[in-house]
C-alpha cells in the first residue's frame, strides 16, 4: 500500500513537469534559466517533502515551491549586485587615478630614452627581456665586463633621474647643479 502511494506520488510529480516549466518560462523568459528553476524547486520539494501533509494539492503546493524558489533567486540577485556596487565604489576610492600612472610610465619611458644607445640596450636585454648578463653581452658583441659598466652607468643615471625627481618634489626651488636633468629610480636589477 506505501509503495503505491510512492508510485502514485513520483507519478504526479512527473506529471507536473510540463507545467512548473511552463511557469518557470513564463517567470524567467529564458528556457535555461527556466530549466535551472524547475531543478531547483525539485531539490527544495525533496527536501521538503517531510512538511507536506498528507491531503495537500500537490500541483499547488509544486507550484508554490518554485514561485518562492525565483523570489529567492532574484533577492539574491539583487544582494549581489548591491554586494558588487560597494566593492566598485571600495575599488574606486582606494585605487589611485589612472592618470597618474601614465603620466609616471611617461617620465619613465622619456627618462630610458634619454640613455645613451648602448646603455638602453644593456638595460633592455638585462632588465627587461630578463637576460643573464652572458648572453646580453653576446647579443651585443662585448666582453661581459664592458655590458657591467654598460649597465652601472645606465642604472646610475636612472637613480639620479628619480632623485632629482624626489628633491624637485621636496623644493621646487633647486638651483643645484642637478636641476634640469632627468632623474628615475631604479627598482630591481642584476
């Protein structure tokens, strides 16, 4: 007698498919999300079954189910995006402007391109293609020793670049012997 109304049950169930995905359609406007909804509202029934009593409209009660299934979805939805908007505004407010970074990638780049050729070229294949010094001076056609004093001068008038940087910044009143000459430093190095 229990293994009948089991069968009579899941045959209802089954039965209900066409129209909970109907409304699912109806609710979502979209047949895969529709789909999702439908599995859904089946986990949360089984899982709920033990609070349905014996003499409840099985169709109302599914249809139910999957009603307040898409109104949790959607309040979780829109947590999120509120969620998602605090962290852009977050991000927003402790990322520093873009354009200051340009504008530093500019004094950088002008700074490099201000080194003698055989300087940025020592600087480049060492610092920025990450070659050992071996085979940079290879690429070069010079003795190892020859690209090391290369790069020493290179990274020495880098270093003076920022400094200069760094005092203009601490008084813009320099009259020093330094004053008009670019200045970088330099991070890293081999």
């Amino acid at each position: 007698m229990v293994l009948d109304r089991t069968r009579s049950k899941r045959s209802e169930i089954v039965d209900l498919l066409v129209p909970l995905r109907r409304y699912a359609r109806s609710l979502t406007r979209d047949s895969l999300k529709a789909d999702d909804l439908v599995h859904d509202t089946m986990v949360r029934a089984l899982e709920s079954r033990a609070n349905l009593r014996p003499d409840t409209n099985l169709r109302t009660w599914m249809m139910t189910v999957l009603h307040n299934v898409f109104i949790d979805e959607q309040r979780r939805k829109r947590v999120e995006a509120r969620h998602a908007d605090v962290l852009v505004q977050l991000s927003e407010e402790v990322a520093p402007p873009a354009q200051e970074g340009q504008v530093r990638l500019m004094q950088i780049r002008k700074a490099f391109e201000s080194l003698p050729e055989e300087q940025r070229a020592a600087l480049h294949l060492v610092t920025l293609e990450g070659m050992a010094y071996a085979d940079a001076a290879a690429v070069l056609g010079i003795p190892i020793g020859t690209l090391m004093s290369r790069l020493g001068r290179g990274r020495a008038a880098l270093r003076a670049f920022e400094e200069g940087n760094q005092k203009g910044k601490a008084s813009s009143s320099d009259d020093g012997p330094e004053r008009g000459r670019a200045h970088l430093r330099v991070v890293g190095g081999n």
